[in-house]
C-alpha cells in the first residue's frame, strides 16, 4: 500500500542485517531510486552464534554504503517481535519484490559454505590460526586447530612424515563427521605434502586456502599448494582484509558491497 497520507515522508526498513547483504543493499535502493527518503531501523538482537555480528558491526557496515546519501537515516531500534497498526495510521505498508535470486538471499545462505570444509594450509606462524577465528563468527562454523588436535585426537602421534599425514587424515574425517552433522568447519592444520592434501581431498574436499609466509623449519618440511583454491599472503594485506576475501570466495556471496 503506497503512502497516501504523507507523500514526502521516509519509508522504513526493519531488519537484524546479519550481515548487511546484496539483498538488504537491492531493496534499498529500489526505493531510494524512487526519489524517497528511506530509515533503516537495526534491531538490537543479541550476540550469539546464530547471529554473529555485533550491533556496531552491522551499523557500519551499512554506514560505510549510505554514510554520505543524505536521503538515508540509520537509526536502533529494540529486537521488537512484531509491528502492529490500526485504521488510519497515516502511513501505508507495501511489499517491494525483487527478482527471485535476489529475493532468495539470506544470512544463513551468506554466511554457507560452498564445500562445507575450509582448510587454512600454511607454515608455521603464517597466520593460519587467527585468520581461523575470524572466520569462525563470519561463517558459523567450527575450528579445528593444529595444536588443539595434537592434544586431543592425535596426542600418541609424533613428527615423522608418517605421523604427520596420520594427524591431517585423523583431522579430515572429523570435518567429515562435522559437516554430516551439519557444520561448516574451518580446519587451520599445515598439510605440509601434496599427497597428503590429495587423500584429505578423498576424504572430505576442502575449500584450499594457501597462508603464505610463516616459518620453514628444515626438521618439518612443507610442500606449498601447486593448486589452492585461493592463495593469501598477510605479508601484502591486513588479516581483516584477507578474512573477506575468504568470505566472499567461500560463500559466492559478498559480505561488503
């Protein structure tokens, strides 16, 4: 219903943006590009694992894309649990429809994973870890961490080659177990050896992220990747920047427009 009492007046978006995605961005700006004013209310849902970005964060986010539009006002609002009205309220209530793709995103598809399984391989203090946990919020998923998985599931394993590849595999068929029940994982383990990779690649098929940099030490050697999925040198870019490269790699979906 188009608003007949008050033509000149804003139209309001309600949403968690969790995160602010294309959709969120499309449907904005098909009335924007209508000449209106738009409000866009941010509810305040709490932190949690289902809804992994704090309040600022998604504020930003939408502030980095309409901070200079003076037609848009961004404002907080309570996670309220439904908008009720009357007769004659002054203002109307209309559907915008989208194409269907659009229209189909969502943040649990945004923040999916295409393989199920992300596997950060890389020397020893590349940053394979902390590009982990980042991408642990971004796409709800589980780590599991070389030096967390030698002190549980493979605690009687030592550094021969053999012991090495014996780690990685214990690792793959957890993910496996992982994402059959579910769960997007993100393994941050060095698979040092290309055949090693290619029998983790039988088992459960990552997204293969290459982290360059790191320490080569001559008593564990490490073959780099002939062919990652996608390569990153946090020598050449932020861990924040690198974690949205992966986001948007991992997912086919972008997290920043």
């Amino acid at each position: 219903m188009p608003n007949k009492t008050n033509p000149t007046g804003p139209s309001l978006f309600i949403g968690r943006y969790q995160p602010f995605h294309d959709g969120h961005k499309k449907l904005i700006d098909s009335v924007l590009n209508e000449g209106k004013r738009v409000v866009i209310a941010v509810k305040e849902t709490a932190f949690s694992e289902k809804n992994p970005y704090r309040l600022d964060e998604r504020i930003g986010r939408i502030k980095r894309i309409y901070g200079d539009n003076p037609n848009v006002e961004i404002i907080t609002i309570p996670d309220i649990a439904e908008v009720c009205y009357g007769r004659d309220v002054g203002w109307g209530i209309r559907k915008v429809r989208l194409d269907k793709q659009t229209e189909e995103i969502s943040a649990t598809k945004v923040r999916g994973v295409k393989k199920g399984v992300v596997w950060l391989t890389g020397n020893t203090g590349s940053g394979k870890t902390s590009l982990a946990y980042l991408l642990k919020e971004r796409l709800n998923a589980v780590v599991l961490d070389g030096d967390e998985m030698r002190t549980s599931i493979s605690v009687d394993l030592g550094y021969s080659k053999e012991h090495r590849e014996e780690n990685y595999l214990r690792v793959a068929r957890l993910a496996k177990v992982l994402t059959n029940q579910g769960h997007n994982v993100v393994v941050s383990v060095i698979a040092a050896f290309e055949d090693s990779r290619r029998k983790i690649d039988d088992i459960v098929n990552p997204f293969w992220i290459y982290v360059k940099g790191g320490e080569v030490a001559p008593d564990k050697p490490y073959e780099p990747p002939k062919d990652p999925d996608l390569v990153i040198d946090p020598s050449v870019e932020s861990l924040l920047a690198s974690m949205e490269k992966i986001v948007k790699e991992v997912t086919g979906v972008s997290k920043t427009i």
